[in-house]
C-alpha cells in the first residue's frame, strides 16, 4: 500500500481483470478486485471516526482481492478538501476507482450544510470529468454518537460499502470501456469490408 504516494502519472493502459463475455445491455459489476488500483482519500478531521472507515475500507479491499501495492492512500485536513485531491488522484491514471472517507457532524452553524453540499457537488463533477468512480463514503450525521455508529467494524461500516462500491464500479466500467472498444473496432471492420459502391 502506498501511503501519500505522488499522484503522478504512472503505468498506462487498463489492468483489469479478464472477465467473461456479458450483452451489452446487463453490464453487472464484480465482488472480486484485483487487478484493479485503488486510492482512498482519507479525512483527518475527526479521525476518532475516520480511521475507523480506513480501516474498514482496506479491510474489505484486502478480502477482494486487491493487492496492497495497488492500493494508495491520501489524507488531507478535511472533508473540504477531499473533492481536489480525489480529482487529482483520478487524473494521476493510476487509479480505476477512488474510495472517499470523511465525517461531518452537524454544530450549531450552518457551516454543516455548505460543506456537505460543497464536497456531494465536488466529488459528482470530479467523477464526471475524469471518468473515474468516485464513492462516496463521506458521513453526515447529527451528532458523534450517529457517526460512531456508521463506523463500527462489520458490513455496516460507510467505510466497507463504499469500498465495496468501488470495486464494483471499476468492473462496470471496465467492461463498459471494453464493449465500447470492440464496438468501435467492429465499425471499421464492416467499413473496411463494405465494397464501394459503383
């Protein structure tokens, strides 16, 4: 595992593991990682709760298969700042899904709302313009004792589900970019094969 490791550019081309042949249609993620890299964009903000989703999310990408060596890990002050550092990580080209952990609890202040709002908005368009998933495992509880609770080791933990949503979607759209690629590969072959017309 690569604890705050440089988010430069690194090995090119998909690593993905060879899965079976599925129609277009039923594209269907899978339990298993490996062969796929990783980044987990860690909150140090209240830490009590966040270590324990870290925790938890190695912990199940470790079951699934994902080798420590492709898993990277990045902690930054705050939820705030998770959505900056998840995008650089997924323009990086190391990584085929980003697991993003943090923990807000709301205070007296409206300070909660905006940077629940900020970090949800950040992370949808960080998605989006990279291409990368993005899962988002960001608590937003109303007191310590509800983010303990979401944090607690087992399969509730916000931590393993949204690990565990990361393995998935890096197979979705690995399989999504394959069957794109054979489609492409299948027009200029008909092209190439249609005679012109006289």
């Amino acid at each position: 595992m690569n604890q705050g490791a440089d988010l430069g550019v690194g090995r090119g081309g998909h690593r993905g593991p060879a899965q079976r042949d599925i129609p277009d249609a039923d594209h269907r993620g899978q339990a298993g990682g490996g062969g796929f890299r990783f980044a987990l964009v860690v909150s140090k903000y209240h830490d009590f709760v966040t270590d324990r989703l870290q925790a938890s999310a190695l912990a199940a990408l470790a079951a699934a298969g994902v080798r420590p060596d492709d898993i990277t890990v990045v902690r930054v002050p705050g939820a705030f700042e998770i959505p900056i550092a998840a995008r650089h990580a997924a323009q990086s080209g190391r990584h085929d899904a980003i697991v993003c952990l943090g923990c807000l609890i709301r205070g007296a202040t409206p300070h909660f709302e905006y940077i629940a709002s900020a970090v949800s908005h950040g992370l949808a368009h960080a998605a989006g313009a990279t291409g990368v998933p993005m899962t988002f495992g960001v608590l937003t509880t109303n007191s310590v004792e509800e983010a303990l609770e979401r944090a607690v080791e087992g399969p509730s933990n916000k931590g393993r589900e949204a690990a565990a949503a990361a393995i998935e979607m890096a197979s979705i759209v690995a399989q999504l970019a394959r069957s794109s690629t054979a489609r492409s590969g299948a027009r200029i072959e008909k092209k190439r094969s249609t005679p012109p017309r006289a």
